[in-house]
C-alpha cells in the first residue's frame, strides 16, 4: 500500500540556536559516527503566488545542497509525515529544553 509511494520526513534541528523544520525524501545515519545525512530537500512550488519568506530563506540556504550531515545531538525530532509541510525557521528559547550535559575540560594534569 505505501510502498509505491515516496517516504517523507520532518526533521527539526537545532542550529544556531534557531530550530530548523525542513522536509526530505531521505535521511540515514551517517559513516561519520554521530552524523544524520539528510537528502533531497522538499520545498514548495515556486510557482506559487504567494511564497512564505521563511520557507524562502531556507530554499535559498540550502539551494545546491546535495547532502547535509547533521550531528545527531542536534536532532529534535524526525517524523515520517504522509504530506510535506512548510520548511521554516524558529527562534529556540530553550524554556522547556535542557541541554545535553557535556564534559567540561580542566587544564589540571593528573598524576
């Protein structure tokens, strides 16, 4: 029943403390240890008369992009959807998130 039919997937990453919400056919885990490859991006139609600006950015950023490796304490979330939505950006406040915890290097040599 699904199997003619192409897998879609949301994927939300973080970046640069915004969070990314783009669309893709493919995403897999990477040979580089820690990575998420995402592949062939779906955006709107150009041909639309109206063209959301934030989905507009994110084509433009990613225009020419044939593979991205995202690391994967990055990730958000990945869902495959049966339609795609429309990429955006938003802004992480981070009021309900606590990061990752990540080791704090010392300067002291141990004996």
């Amino acid at each position: 029943m699904r199997n003619t039919q192409e897998h879609i997937y949301k994927v939300l990453f973080h970046n640069q403390g915004q969070v990314y919400e783009v669309y893709a056919h493919s995403i897999y885990q990477s040979d580089l240890y820690g990575f998420i490859e995402i592949e062939d991006y779906i955006f709107g139609e150009r041909t639309k008369v109206v063209i959301d600006p934030g989905e507009d950015k994110l084509r433009q950023e990613f225009e020419g992009v044939q593979r991205s490796f995202i690391p994967m304490h990055a990730i958000v979330r990945i869902d495959e959807v049966e339609k795609e939505g429309v990429a955006k950006v938003t802004e992480s406040k981070g009021e309900n998130v606590t990061p990752f915890p990540m080791p704090v290097p010392s300067n002291e040599k141990k004996t």
